[in-house]
C-alpha cells in the first residue's frame, strides 16, 4: 500500500492524461460519424493512430534515452494537446490523418514512459500490485471519459476540454518527487532480435494485427 501511495503523482498523471485522450478517441469519432464521412474513411483516418504507434515502437525509445522520463513526458504530452487542439482548426481529412499518426505516436510513446517507469520503481514483491492499480486506473479514465461524452457540450469545446486534461497530466510529473529512472541505452529495433527475445509475443501480435 505505501509503495502505491509513493506513486500518487505518477497514477495522478496517468488518469489525467487517460480521460483526455479516452474521451478524444470516442468523442472524434462520433464527430466524424455526424458529419457524415463514411466508415472506410473513418477507418482510414484511425489506422493512422496505429501507424503512430508503429514509429512509436521503431523512435520514441531513442528519445526518452536522450532527455529522460520527465521531460519525455511533458514532450509528448504536449504532442497529444497540439494534435487534439488541431481538430478544432482543421476539418480535412488528409490533416485529420497526420493528428492522428502525431496522437498514436504519443499516447504510445507515454505508455512506454509510464509503465517503463513504474517497472523501474517497483520491486518483485510489489510490482504486481503496482501494475494492477495502474492498470485499473487506465481503464477508468476510459470509463469516465465514456459518461463524460454524454454531456451537452458543443463540438469545438469537448476537444478543449480533452486538451486540458491532457495538458494538466503534466502537473503532478512536474511537481514528483519520484525518482526518474536511469536513462536507458539508446538501442535499435530489428524484428530477428524482437524475434530472440519474445517470439510468441511477436508472433501473437501479428496474428491479431
């Protein structure tokens, strides 16, 4: 329990961010919907999220080993508050798709801050309870973020909302007394090597892909 509570700020962050950006994914795609844009297009648009989180796998790691988990966070959370933010000034659909690759990139880029940060932070004894409060914080900020939407709130201030959640994750990972983790060597991303070390994971991930 004392070791969760140490980690206040950093689940604090978590479900912050996680509302925003959980409210974002239905919110957007219910606009998309009511402007009428057909479901191959909507698809499209969202396969770029998935193309982001692709670069994110292959780049983000190079960065946090460059500026460290705080400041990696407060980049890429910054990403995600501009690519929501240039919903409410961009309508087309080309552009709609580059928000999203920039908001794939950075969502999964914060995953790997985040859990890469809590595994550091936690021991052998603790790491399981650590992980399933973090785990069941994530999913309520999605839950939340699904009452949230059903609120008479107009289109251009439902995405300003979504971005200040997100910028306000921010706050408590600025105000932490959390140690950072050492920064991680810079490494490459091949597919033999991913192949060596987690095969049925890879290969499960394909499967489903």
């Amino acid at each position: 329990m004392k070791s969760t509570m140490a980690l206040s700020s950093l689940f604090t962050a978590v479900a912050l961010l996680f509302t925003g950006v959980g409210l974002f994914i239905f919110f957007s795609n219910i606009e998309l919907t009511n402007a009428g844009v057909s479901s191959e297009k909507i698809g499209l648009i969202n396969a770029g999220f998935y193309l982001g989180a692709l670069l994110s796998g292959i780049i983000a790691q190079r960065w946090v080993a460059k500026v460290g988990h705080i400041r990696a966070f407060a980049l890429f959370t910054a990403f995600i508050t501009i690519g929501i933010l240039l919903h409410v000034v961009v309508q087309n659909e080309i552009a709609l798709i580059v928000f999203r690759v920039i908001l794939g990139f950075s969502d999964y880029s914060l995953l790997m801050v985040v859990e890469s940060w809590l595994n550091a932070r936690s021991s052998n004894q603790n790491r399981s309870s650590i992980l399933a409060v973090y785990t069941m914080i994530f999913y309520m900020a999605f839950m939340l973020a699904s009452i949230v939407i059903a609120t008479p709130i107009e289109s251009a201030s439902m995405y300003v909302l979504c971005a200040i959640l997100a910028a306000a994750s921010i706050i408590p990972i600025m105000l932490t007394r959390i140690e950072q983790p050492q920064l991680p060597q810079k490494m490459g991303i091949s597919f033999p090597k991913l192949w060596e070390v987690v095969p049925l994971a890879l290969l499960g991930s394909i499967t489903a892909g």
